[in-house]
C-alpha cells in the first residue's frame, strides 16, 4: 500500500527541479522511440556505437553549407514517413511490406 501512496506522490511532486526532470525523460523516451521507429536498431543489431557513430555522420552533414536544404529535405521524408505509418510500427518494417507486394 505504501509503494503506491510514494507513487503516486512522485508523479504528483511539482517541484520545479523534478518537473523539468520529467520534462527531459519524456524527450528522451520520444526520441529513443523515432531511432526504433526508423528500424535502426533492428538495422544495426541494436549496436550503440554505430547508431553514435550515425548520429555523428548526421551532425557532421548538418555542419556543412547545405544544411539548410538537408534540413528541408529530411523534414520531407520524416513528415512523410509520420503520414504514411500504420500499425506496423517501424517504418522501416512498413517499407518491407510495400515492397513485398502487401505481404505481412
């Protein structure tokens, strides 16, 4: 009974350090969650230095002098994969089953 009183409690504290702790796991949880959406960590075997070592790639090309239009061109494709997604979850897992002739 204790354990969900000191629950409850928890997500009830509004104090401002622990708000914006909140506030951060939440982004953190979202994030993580569109790295599993894009299937890469099915992709990548679930390997934390590749996915890091992708990441950086990514950073590195947004350095460059076209970052603007890569950001453009990877809004597209990301708003474009949101609106296509369905129950399969992956975007990576719909795209196989595009490409399979529908096969599930």
């Amino acid at each position: 009974m204790t354990n969900r009183v000191e629950a409850s409690q928890r997500r009830t504290d509004t104090r401002q350090w622990v708000v914006d702790r909140r506030e951060r796991t939440r982004h953190l949880i979202e994030l993580g969650g569109l790295v599993q959406k894009a299937g890469l960590v099915e992709l990548t075997d679930d390997d934390r230095a590749v996915l890091f070592g992708a990441l950086l790639a990514i950073a590195a090309k947004l350095q460059g002098d076209d970052r603007k239009e890569r950001l453009i061109l990877w809004r597209r494709r990301g708003q474009r994969a949101f609106d296509n997604d369905g129950p399969e979850g992956s975007v990576v897992a719909s795209r196989r089953t595009k490409s399979d002739g529908g096969q599930g």
